[in-house]
C-alpha cells in the first residue's frame, strides 16, 4: 500500500494506493471522509487503508477543516471542492464517498449538497454510523457512549443542537446540516452499518427510513452488541465481516 500526502483543491489529502490494484480500477475512486467528531482526525488511515486493500481501488482521506474554529459549512465546502477536482479525473459515476461517525454525517451532508449545486452525483455513498438530525437527541444517544452502556443515563433535551461546536449559528433543521430535513430522492446506493449499543443506531436507523421513503436504494446492517464504530478495532471477528461487507458494496457499485 502507497501513501502519499497530497493537496487537492487546496485540502489536505492522504492518496492510499494499492500496489497490486487491477488496470480495470484505475477509473475508479473513493473518498474518505474520517471520523473524530469533527474536533479531531480518529482515523484516516484507518479506515482508508482497510477499504483501499478490500477493493483494490485508491482511496482519498480528506484532512477537512475542523470545528471549533471552522463549524458548518467548511467541512463541507472542502470535501466539495475535492470532489470537483476528481470530477476533471473521474467519472461520477465511478467516484464513491464514505466514511464512519462525523465522516457518516459528513458524506451524507456533502451528497446533499452536491445535489443542491447540480453537480453529478457519485455512484455511492457509505454511511457507517451516521446522524441526519442535529435539531434534537436521539433514543440511542441517551442511552450509550462511545463504548456502549454509560452506566449513567441522563435524558438529554432537545433545545441545544447535538455538537455544538460543528452547527455552530447555522439552524439544526437546514437540510444540508440535518439531511433527513432534504429532499432525498435521486440519491445514489447508501450503505449504513451500525451496532445495537452504537450512540448513534437510533439516528443511522431514522436516516435509513428517510433514504427508502425517498426511494433510495438504501442497506442497513445492523451488528449485534457492540458499541459505535466497532469497525475501528480489528481484533474483534466481526469487524472483518463488516469491512468485507462495505468493500464488497462499493466494488458492487462504483462503475468499472
């Protein structure tokens, strides 16, 4: 595996290139959006690396802005900046976009906002424990942390935005911010994957139902009692299960 530091578009960029990738996937491409809940970076090699060598095909971890210093919409101006950029390289529909918790909720974000511009949208998109509703607390996050039972509940209300850092002065219900607040229809094949004690499983599974209400070609899988992001730790079996899962949908959908 190749990595290499690179600008796009003016954004910081990790190139993650297989060596031994077929000819036939030269003409495809996927964009990793980390997560980190939009503070910090938790993982672009990791969750890039996985996928890059499950499917063959170069990934592009993208170095967003982050809040507090930059909130809504920056992260999502710089990922729509590098995917214009890959537009001058790549077909759309051979361009795919991911990613796991603020990444999720970045790339569903960005597919709406894409679509708002009247730019081509890509062929897919995976939404690994995402939230599409910032204007209020889901079931889910009362009840679990990072990783699983709190221990410790205290509903929460639901007049402060969830992340506040993130929304900062934008309005919890602008449709770009809270996708499940947009008109969904016309939105390419979504995978969601999520885990019955994941904070975030009420919100991936509320999107889900938005996504096939829209008539979206839309999955949900959801894995068993464990806690968000699972998919982070390769010593657990089912992680392996879950990145075969995602690979397998991507070379599945983004054209050759």
């Amino acid at each position: 595996m190749k990595v290499e530091g690179k600008n796009v578009a003016d954004v910081h960029t990790d190139i993650i290139t297989p060596l031994d990738a077929p000819e036939v996937n030269n003409n495809r491409v996927l964009i990793n959006l980390h997560g980190g809940g939009f503070i910090s970076d938790s993982g672009s090699l990791i969750e890039g690396i996985p996928i890059a060598y499950l499917t063959k095909i170069k990934v592009v971890s993208v170095y967003y802005r982050l809040a507090p210093e930059s909130p809504f919409p920056a992260a999502v101006d710089d990922v729509v900046a590098v995917y214009k950029e890959l537009l001058k390289t790549y077909q759309a529909r051979s361009i795919g976009i991911f990613g796991t918790s603020a990444g999720a909720i970045l790339t569903g974000e960005v597919a709406v906002k894409l679509k708002q511009s009247g730019l081509p949208l890509p062929a897919a998109l995976g939404m690994f424990s995402t939230l599409a509703d910032f204007s209020r607390p889901s079931d889910s996050q009362q009840l679990f942390a990072l990783n699983g039972f709190s221990g410790n509940l205290v509903p929460q209300t639901s007049d402060r935005p969830h992340d506040e850092d993130y929304v900062g002065k934008t309005d919890p219900k602008d449709p770009v911010l809270s996708p499940v607040f947009a008109d969904l229809h016309g939105l390419p094949p979504s995978l969601l994957v999520t885990s019955t004690r994941d904070l975030l499983l009420s919100n991936t599974s509320i999107f889900h139902r938005a996504l096939l209400g829209a008539g979206v070609n839309a999955q949900l899988v959801v894995f068993e009692a464990l806690p968000h992001a699972f998919w982070y730790h390769f010593q657990l079996p089912e992680t392996k299960e879950a990145l075969q899962n995602m690979a397998r949908f991507f070379d599945e959908n983004v054209g050759k």
